[in-house]
C-alpha cells in the first residue's frame, strides 16, 4: 500500500510570504516516529524558509524557528496545524512581519 496524500497545497499569506503544506498517511510509521503521518510545512518569507515542521527517517518530528530545530511531539494532524500556524503568528510578530 502506497502514501496517500491528504493535503498539499501552498497558501500565499502575502506578496512576500507563503505557507507549504503536504500531510499524508502512511501504511506505516517513518521510523524513529510511531505514527501513520508524513508530513512537510514550510513557511516562507521572502524567498527564506522561516518555520518548518516536518518528520523524515532517522531524525523523526521535528521543527525549526528561524535558525532553531528542536524535536516536536507529533499529536495528530490537527495539532500539527494548530501549532504550525501559532508558530506563523509568533514568527511574523516577532520579526514585524505582517
């Protein structure tokens, strides 16, 4: 059985920024990670990726802030948005981006 995808769309937020979004499930989980999710968000700002969320094998959840990575604890794909997109708001406060 193959990945099927769930979502992949990009969503322009600006004239300067966009949102990259690609969930799917997985017949089974990518290791070290123990869900049925594979997933890549991108935030973009002005050609630089600025927030990203994604889990690949061997390294498992993660998510990076500007020049930060740290492990992320994968809940569920809702979860996933709702932190994604609070990151989003935190970036662009924190950088005066709006």
């Amino acid at each position: 059985m193959k990945a099927t995808p769930l979502i992949r769309r990009r969503v322009v937020l600006s004239a300067d920024a966009f949102a990259e979004i690609a969930v799917w499930r997985l017949p089974e989980p990518v290791p070290p990670s123990e869900h049925l999710f594979k997933y890549r968000l991108a935030y973009v700002v002005r050609g630089e990726c600025v927030v990203r969320y994604d889990n690949e094998r061997g390294k498992g959840d993660h998510r990076h802030f500007g020049a930060l990575e740290v492990d992320y604890a994968f809940s569920n794909p809702d979860q996933l948005m709702l932190d994604f997109n609070a990151d989003i708001a935190r970036w662009n406060d924190e950088n005066g981006h709006s």
